[in-house]
C-alpha cells in the first residue's frame, strides 16, 4: 500500500514568515500533486511535478520533486492570511489513482 | 467551463433513509472520481470510472455504498441505508486521461 506523510499536521504563523511543508513516501510516484483546500470547498489543484528534481515556482510557492521521486516539498515565502487553508499532496501511484497525504492545516495571522 | 458540479450541497438525513450524491464532471473530461473526506481518515478514494466502466471500487466501505456512470456527463453515488458514521463530506472530482483531477465543491452529508 502507497501511503503519503506529511509534515507538520497543523502550523500557525505570523504574516510575513516563511514556512515548508514537507510530502514524503517509501514509494516512487510518477507524479506528485499539491493542492489547497479551504473551509466548504473542494481542493484546488496548486502544481503537478513529474521529473525528479523537478523545482516549479508560482509565485511566492516554490515546489520540489525529490530525486527519487518518493518525496516534496511545499515552500511558501512571506506568508499571507490569504495563504490559510489545507495543503494536500497527492501521489500518482498504482492504477493510476491519487494517493493523499493527510494535509497540513496553515493559519497565517495577520 | 462551469467546473465540477455537485448536488446536494448539503443532506441532512435519518438513520436508514436512502441518500443519492449527484455529480456532473466537466465537459470532455473522461475520467471522475468519488472520495470522502473526514477529519479522522482525511480524504479517501471510494471509486473512480473512466470512460463511464467502474475500474477500482476498493475503496467503497461496503455493500450499502453504490456508484453509477450512466452517461460522460453524470455520475451518482448511493448509500442505502445510510447509517450517522457515513456522515462526511463527499466529493467528486474529474480529470482528462487520468491526469491531474479537478474537484466539484462536495456534499455534506448528516445522518442523525
């Protein structure tokens, strides 16, 4: 069974921190997925990496692909309250079906 | 494109009442996915078609959950009867040759 840790659970910080959270796995995925879900909403598809090593950046959110393609990296510079929500990574595995981590839940105060 | 649409937005039920999730996937998209998310188990793959053919029902819990593809364009998923530790929020989600999956709102679903 493919299964996605991730870490920390929950982060609470200032506006204007900087903050990673962290996606990782035994398994290789074909692909890695980061999404941003907000209260009564579903979740909304961030970026996908597909290459090992792989950096993307949107904006102030800088994504990694390990090179093993068993674990990423959310890194998100100068937060903002605007940043709050659930971040989820996903796993293109087996059958081609997404394996979830289970989120980490960011609060940023203002 | 209108995205994902799902309807109830809420269903507030009794124990052992039939509940049906309505979904409609985005126009040309081929494959859809059914998950439920809860607080303790996070989000959960139930079942997913592509191409309108069931491929992996694994995830289902048990014979009281069904799922049906009629047509590209609509989707429902049954619970019959429903019991109150169904009682999450149900997703739907879409994607185009397996790739990256776009969700539909969900379907707070409430069994008393």
């Amino acid at each position: 069974t493919q299964l996605l840790e991730q870490s920390p659970q929950f982060l609470s910080i200032q506006e204007g921190e900087n903050l990673t959270v962290y996606c990782n796995s035994s398994s290789v995925f074909s692909s890695l997925q980061w999404y941003r879900q907000e209260p009564g909403e579903g979740p909304v598809l961030l970026v996908t990496v597909v290459t090992g090593g792989e950096v993307k950046k949107l904006k102030r959110l800088t994504f990694q692909f390990g090179d093993a393609r068993k674990d990423s990296s959310l890194h998100i510079t100068a937060a903002q309250p605007g940043d709050t929500g659930l971040y989820l990574c996903a796993g293109a595995g087996n059958g081609n079906k997404l394996v979830f981590g289970a989120g980490t839940i960011l609060r940023v105060k203002s | 494109d209108a995205g994902v649409i799902q309807s109830p937005r809420h269903e507030v039920t009794e124990m052992g009442q039939e509940v049906t999730l309505r979904c409609k996937p985005i126009s040309g998209h081929n494959s859809l996915f059914w998950y439920r998310q809860t607080m303790m188990r996070g989000l959960e793959l139930l079942i997913y078609f592509n191409n309108n053919v069931p491929i992996d029902d694994s995830g289902m819990p048990e014979d009281r959950f069904s799922a049906k593809m009629p047509n590209a364009s609509f989707s429902t998923l049954k619970i019959q009867p429903s019991e109150p530790r169904d009682s999450a929020v149900y997703f739907c989600a879409s994607s185009l040759e397996l790739a990256e999956q776009y969700f539909g709102p969900g379907t707070r679903l409430t069994v008393t």
